[in-house]
C-alpha cells in the first residue's frame, strides 16, 4: 500500500508539472496556433477547409487551360503563322510563357509564404489572375499574348502556398484528402477551363443573338471566357480575407528547453531546429523531378488533345469544333471530381500513394497511344471512345500527382514547407514552359509526316508523350524515389 501511495502521488507531481508545458503548447496571437487548437478540438473532416482549398486551387489553375481550344484560332487571327500546320508551333510559345514566368518566381514565392503567411501569397497570385487574365484576353497580337501569359505565371506564385496549406489546415490523417481537393481542383481546372474556352470563345459568331455583330465581344472574340474567369477570380479574392492563416508566428529564442522541445516535437507546428539544405534533401528532390516529369506529360496531353481535337481530318486530327472540346473536357472534369471525392481516398488506403502511382502509370500508357486509332473511326463510336480515353488519363494522371503531393510535404518540416513547394513549383514550371512548346512542335512536325512507315501522322505525338510517361514511371521505383521515414516523435503523432 505504501508503494502505491508513493507511485501516485509522483503520478500526480508528474501531472502538475506537465501541467504548465501543456499551456504553453500555443500562444495566444499566433495564427498557426490557433489552427492546431482547431485541428486538436474537432475530430471530423473539415468541409469547410476542404471547399476553401477546393476553390482557391480551382481559381488559380483555371487560367492555365481556358485558352487551349481557341489558342489554335486566336494564333491563326494574328497572321504570324505561314501554314496551317505551323500554327501548333507559335501557340506552343503562347502556352509555356506562363510556365516560364512560373518558373523564375517560384521560389522566391515560396520563401515569401514561409517568411509572412501562406495567406499573402495567395492573395497576391489570385489579383494577378484578376489583372492579367483579362488582359490576355483582350490580346490583339503574340507579343501581347506572350506578355501577359508571361507576366500572370509571374506574379501568380499561389499554387505551392496552396498545397503547404492544405497540409497544415488538416490533421494528418486526413491530409491525404486535403491534398487529393488540390490535385482534383487542378485536374478540373484543366477540364473546366478548357470547357470554358471552348464554349464561350468567338461568342459573337457561336450566339449572334447574345453577342451582336459590333459589340466588344466581337472585337474581342476570345475575351469573354477570361472575363468569366476573372469575375470569378474577383469573388475569390474577397473571400480570402478570412481565409485562416496556418504560419506560425512566434518567437521561441527565449522559451525555456522544455517548451522549446514541445515545439520541435510537433505540438505547435513550429520548429526550432537548424533548417536543412533541401537541395540535399533526396527524398523531397526525387519526389520532385518526378513531379517535374508528370508536369511535363500533363501539360503537354492536356494541349496536344485540344490541338489535335480541333485539327483537320486530313492531318490526322479529329475536326472537332470549340465546343466538341468542350463536351469531351466536362465530362471528363465530372468524373474526376466524383473520382477525386469517393474513389481516390479509398484506393489510396489500400495501396498507398507510392504503389497506385505505379498502377496509374502503367495504365495510362497504351489509354494514350490508343487516341490515333481512335481517330479513324466516324461518329457516335468515335466520340464515346475519346471521351473515355480523356476520363481515363485525367484520373490516371490526377492520382499520380496527388501521390507526389503527399510524399513532397512529408519530406520536409512545416517552416521549410513553402520553400520546398516553391523548388517544386520551379522545376514544375520549367519543364510545362517546355512541354506546350514542344508538344505543339512535335504535333505540328507529327502532321506534316502523314505518310511515313512508322508512327505516322499523330501517331508519333502520343509516342513521344508515352515516353516521357514511360520515364516518370521508372522514376517511381527504388532506389531513385526516396521517402521519408518518419521521427519516433512523428511517429507518436
């Protein structure tokens, strides 16, 4: 009895000096404090956090695609193109500004996140969406294209801020469906924005009675699918005002080592301990040059069907109209959101995301060498199999990039997370710079060899976009691909 009188009450003095670390696990004016108060008290999944990262990622990613299926006629209204078969080319051009403007700001967006709040960041990239997006689709000539594409990847450094948020607004087992919505929203927009594109571009000649002949419309045919974009930017943009910030923003120097160890142990989010070089980080650097890879293979698909849809039959495309792009891309956009939201999740339990990225990679390769075959076939057969062949690659490739997603902000701590999205973002940008200029080269090379021996025609586009699928999948696998393991600490957690 006396053995239990003692163990109890140094239970108790035990409890009353843990008692004083426990109040300190949060201070009172930090943001990200307040969002793991949050996380801690409430169990369930947070629609409200998943439909505000839904939106934001959805208003950043909409401008990238909206200009695909009239990019083909807004380059041909210039006048820079000699052929018809060069116009794939200087639309490419068009397409990567963007990517490369991305690409020379991404970092620097990143460490801007983690020096004053994910939050200002996407702020500032959602008004350039608002500024530059109208202004693109008021363009009356390339240069002015290329410029405000150019101008709008710059400015607009939200997308890797977005994802560092949507691992820090949840709690960890329910992160995997915090970054599936950014994944969905990005592979949506891909969809939806070229449906956008698609249905309201050359408004005056499609709907003569909305838009008459002389209106601004018709003297800007290819504004109003932008306005839209930007209007729904603008709301957006309001709305953020009472986003919550997850940055945590206290000083811990002079905190004793009790509370200074708490907070290196994850119980604020805030970390103490020296920053790494992420560059020597191999875990998050293979999980980003893969990325880097299935970027590539995802921008350049996502043009190369819009300009091969829209092409000539005699080219080996599909002589589909704006608005037959349009129908293929929503459907597909409202598969992968049903995909995204029951499927994906449970998929992701059973094979984790390292093992369905291999399926969904594997799969994706012959669904996309089957889309010349599936040319020369003639109505109603024709479309119901290219609208299938599109749901399949955009779930496919939405599942792999969700994967990357979960192994890239494992890999670093939550103060280095926006400079490690913003490295991603980089070398993201870099190869979708090249990926519409050089799907557009090799589509437009591809249609003026309609006559050789092997792979004829867009034969060799879908091939050369299978090889760099076939390359991303290799990547996957060990000892390239690294993840990592977790800390005795992290692993309590």
């Amino acid at each position: 009895m006396a053995d239990d009188d003692r163990n109890s009450k140094e239970n108790e003095k035990d409890n009353s000096t843990r008692q004083p670390l426990l109040k300190n696990r949060y201070y009172e004016n930090c943001p990200g404090c307040k969002v793991e108060q949050a996380k801690q008290m409430y169990q369930g999944v947070p629609l409200r956090h998943l439909t505000s990262v839904w939106i934001v990622t959805l208003c950043t990613a909409l401008p990238i695609s909206c200009l695909f299926p009239f990019l083909y006629f807004m380059v041909r209204d210039f006048g820079v193109a000699e052929t018809e078969a060069d116009i794939s080319s200087y639309a490419g051009y068009v397409g990567s500004s963007y990517m490369l403007g991305r690409a020379l700001t991404s970092v620097l967006w990143g460490i801007f996140a983690d020096r004053y709040g994910r939050k200002y960041a996407i702020i500032i990239g959602i008004g350039a969406v608002v500024v530059f997006n109208t202004l693109f689709g008021l363009s009356t000539n390339l240069w002015m294209a290329v410029s405000t594409r150019f101008l709008l990847g710059s400015l607009n450094g939200s997308l890797g801020p977005i994802k560092a948020y949507a691992t820090e607004i949840f709690r960890e087992e329910h992160q995997a469906l915090g970054l599936s919505t950014v994944s969905s929203a990005w592979g949506i927009a891909l969809v939806i924005g070229p449906a956008l594109g698609g249905y309201l571009a050359q408004p005056a000649e499609k709907y003569p009675h909305i838009f008459p002949k002389g209106s601004l419309f018709a003297k800007f045919p290819y504004f109003l699918p932008c306005f839209i974009i930007s209007a729904f930017a603008l709301a957006i943009l309001i709305a953020c005002i009472w986003l919550p910030e997850t940055l945590h923003k206290h000083n811990v120097s002079d905190e004793s080592n009790e509370d200074a160890e708490a907070l290196e142990n994850g119980i604020t989010g805030k970390t103490v301990r020296k920053d790494e070089n992420l560059l020597l980080n191999w875990p998050l650097m293979s999980v980003i040059m893969i990325y880097s890879v299935f970027s590539l293979h995802d921008i350049a698909y996502s043009e190369v069907f819009s300009l091969w849809a829209v092409s000539p039959q005699e080219l080996g495309g599909l002589n589909y109209k704006t608005d037959d792009v349009g129908n293929v891309l929503s459907i597909s956009g409202l598969c992968l959101l049903l995909y995204q939201i029951f499927l994906y999740p449970f998929w992701e339990k059973v094979f984790g995301p390292v093992r369905l990225s291999h399926i969904s990679g594997v799969i994706s390769i012959p669904i996309l060498q089957s889309h010349p075959f599936i040319a020369l076939l003639s109505g109603f057969t024709r479309d119901l199999l290219i609208t299938i062949a599109s749901v399949f690659m955009y779930c496919l490739t939405a599942t792999i990039i969700t994967g990357l997603f979960l192994l890239q902000n494992r890999a670093v701590e939550q103060h280095q997370r926006g400079a490690a999205n913003g490295i991603a973002m980089t070398g993201m940008s870099l190869f979708k710079a090249f990926g519409p200029a050089g799907g557009g080269a090799v589509l437009s090379w591809s249609e003026k060899r309609l006559d050789a021996s092997i792979l004829p025609g867009p034969h060799m586009v879908f091939f050369v976009l299978n090889l760099v699928a076939g390359l991303g999948v290799l990547m996957m696998f060990k000892p390239f691909l690294a993840e990592k393991k977790k800390t005795p600490s992290e692993q309590l957690h």
